[in-house]
C-alpha cells in the first residue's frame, strides 16, 4: 500500500524566501508529526497533530515555523524568512497508534 | 527531560561478524524503545520497538534489541551482518502512547567485505 509522501523531495531556496512543504499521511492514519534532521544529527521533533488540532508545537524554533492540517489528513509546514539554519531535511510520519511510518522527507537548501 | 545518547558515532564491522550497536536512554519511567534504519535519501524504517513484556524483542531483517532496566540501555544486535546493512542506525525514545519521539544521533554502520 501507499506509504507517506512528501513534495518536493528537495526545495533551495534564498535566504528570505518563504517555503511550504507537504505530508500526504497514510490514509487513515490519524497522529500526524513533523521532525527536522538537520546534517550528521538525529531527527529532532517539531510539531504533532491529531486529526486537524495540533496538539504540541513545542519543538517548532521559531515563529517563522507554522504547520497546518486542515482536514485532518494532508498537512503543510511552512517555513517564512528562511534563514540558512534552517537548511535541513524535515520529516514527516504518520501514525494510527505507537509505531510512526516516515516519509522520504524534503531535503532544503537556504542559499 | 528524556534523552538518547548512541556512544558510537561510526563502527565498522567485517561482512558475516556479529554487530552490537548501542543505545542508553533517560527516562524516569518505563519507556517505548524504538530502533529504526535510515539508507541514504531514504526515510526512516522500523527495525524493532520494545513496550513491555519480554526484554528481548525481535525485528525485521535479522535484529533484536535487549532492553535492560537496570543500565539504561537498549542495544541493538545482529549476529551476521551483510553488506546491505550499511546505514545510519537511530535509536529513539517515546515516553506517552502515540507521542512525540526522541532520538539519538545515530550511528553509521560500514560494512566491510
């Protein structure tokens, strides 16, 4: 079966630019986590939805970090004034109880 | 707050030897141990995952993990490893059903023939 999607897969964009990312989550699958692994180092936990409500954003760095899940199923982080630190690849899973499936993750650049 | 430390950044092993790779993690109660696999440009796939119960868990792909109490640890094990195990190895830690994760640094398995 289908597993999560990410679009795009890599993403540059110049320091300033604003940036959205997608998670298409595994049909059904109701937790929905975005992480961010930036080079050499683990996945770090940004942001967690249940359905539509994002239930914990503690790990998002900034206020220029915003996500959205409208209908409880796709969900978009968006990235505003990139910064080059925010150079990483971001992750998404989903999950339907303990174990979380991971996306291939999109890959961003800040020139 | 929880915490995951894989002492070893880089191990290299010979193709058919035994592989240990390390993980000790910081939680006052008892957490959900997880291990999962990463290849380059690939996403993260689940090797094993401990919740309670038996202490040794089986995986996917020939993997066990022993997840023991007393040190902390949850090592991840393999008693021959072939050449297509070489990636990064990240261990992880959940502290709630269904919640957030944390993760350690990961380790790069090379494998050599």
């Amino acid at each position: 079966g289908a597993g999560v999607s990410q679009s795009p897969r890599y993403k540059v964009a110049k320091r300033g630019q604003d940036v959205a990312l997608r998670c298409d989550p595994i049909s059904g699958h109701v937790s929905l986590f975005w992480y961010q692994q930036a080079l050499g180092q683990g996945p770090e936990f940004l942001t967690y939805f249940q359905n539509e409500a994002q239930l914990d954003k503690s790990g998002l760095p900034s206020d220029r970090f915003f996500a959205e899940r409208p209908e409880g199923s796709v969900s978009t982080l968006k990235i505003q004034r990139t910064q080059q630190e925010d150079s990483a690849v971001y992750l998404c899973a989903s999950s339907l109880a303990t174990e979380q499936y991971f996306g291939p993750g999109t890959r961003l650049t800040v020139t | 707050a929880q915490s995951v430390t894989q002492p070893d950044i880089h191990i290299t092993v010979s193709e058919g030897a035994s592989l240990e790779l390390r993980c000790n993690y910081s939680y006052g109660a008892t957490p959900y141990l997880f291990w999962y696999v990463q290849s380059p440009g690939q996403g993260l796939q689940l090797l094993l995952k401990y919740f309670s119960g038996d202490t040794l868990v089986q995986g996917i792909k020939g993997f066990e993990a022993e997840f023991k109490r007393s040190q902390s640890s949850f090592n991840l094990r393999k008693p021959s490893v072939h050449w297509s195990d070489a990636a990064e190895y990240f261990c992880a830690v959940g502290t709630e059903y269904g919640n957030k994760l944390v993760f350690g640094a990961g380790t790069i398995l090379r494998v050599k023939s």
